[in-house]
C-alpha cells in the first residue's frame, strides 16, 4: 500500500504539472499578438515599413557620384552661363541693344553686397539703364534679356509713352560675375 500511495502521489504531482503547462500554452495561444494571424499581420506591417524605408533612401543610394556629377554640372554652368571679365557683359548687353533696335543712354554697374543665398566663387553685379524705342523693340528687347545665354534676372521695370508711339523702359536687373 505504501508503494501504492507514492505512486499514486506520483501521478498526481506529474497530473498537475502537465496541467499547469497545458494553462500556460492555452494563455499563449490566446495572448495577444501570438496567433499565427496576428503574427502574419505584423509581418506584413514590417515587410511595409521596409519597403518604405527602402523608397525614403533611394535618393541617398550613390550619393558620391552624384555629388561629384553635380559639381561638374555646376562648372559647366558656370562657365557657359557667367562671364568672367566685368567687359564681356558690357558688350553683350551692347550687342543685345543693337540686335533688337532699341536706344539706351548706357548702363550703370554696381556691384551689390553679397547675400548669404548667392553662389559661391561668384559676384553679383546690379545694373540699371533706361531703353527707348518702338514698343515691339522694347519688348523684344527685355525678351532677349530673358532668355540670353548669360543670367539676367530682371528686379524692376517701369514703362512710359512718348509722342509717336515709341515707349521708353527704366529698367534694373542683376548679373552674375565669376570670379577668378
């Protein structure tokens, strides 16, 4: 009997044991997040959150080249698009008035002060003139300003008629001077 009542103490000491697990996976099974469901979902939660932060450093892959690519751009910009020498946009902007007709009482240069925004290596050059003529020669002419292969970016206009229909423009713009 002795040996009876061990084993049967036994059985229910392993009973209970085997019970206390069988609680502790049901608790597992129904804890929040451990369903095989959940598990899916989260994955698919992250497979997303990879994939947008794969699209977020796209533009970051081979940052080095392009740096290097936009430095030669800037160059080549440079060198096609400000002159170097204060002369060679004195006599462009003669060229300019001679091409499209109009009449100009000569240009006034000052050299503005440098603004945190402006480019390096290069120096802002302001310029005001009046220009007189036709009315399609005047417009031809602030068209050509526009779209010249030198930056021209036009800060202040003012227009006035006189006797005959020609027109005569005040007219203030800016430049760009590399410097050397």
């Amino acid at each position: 009997m002795g040996s009876l009542n061990r084993v049967k103490t036994k059985f229910t000491l392993v009973v209970v044991l085997l019970s206390i697990v069988d609680l502790a996976l049901i608790g597992y099974l129904f804890w929040p997040g451990s369903s095989p469901s959940s598990r899916q979902a989260q994955e698919k939660k992250l497979q997303q959150q990879e994939a947008t932060l794969e699209h977020e450093v796209a533009p970051l892959q081979d940052l080095g080249s392009k740096l290097a690519e936009t430095r030669v751009d800037v160059k080549k910009f440079y060198e096609q698009k400000i002159p170097s020498q204060s002369s060679e946009i004195s006599q462009h902007l003669e060229k300019l008035v001679q091409e499209t007709g109009v009449t100009t009482q000569g240009f006034h240069y000052a050299e503005e002060k440098p603004d945190k925004n402006d480019l390096p290596d290069v120096q802002r050059i302001g310029i005001d003139t009046a220009v007189s003529g036709e009315y399609a020669k005047v417009a031809r002419f602030i068209n050509a300003l526009e779209q010249d292969k030198y930056v021209f970016i036009i800060t202040q206009i003012a227009l006035t008629s006189s006797e005959g229909g020609g027109v005569s423009l005040q007219i203030k713009f800016e430049t760009f001077l590399r410097e050397t």
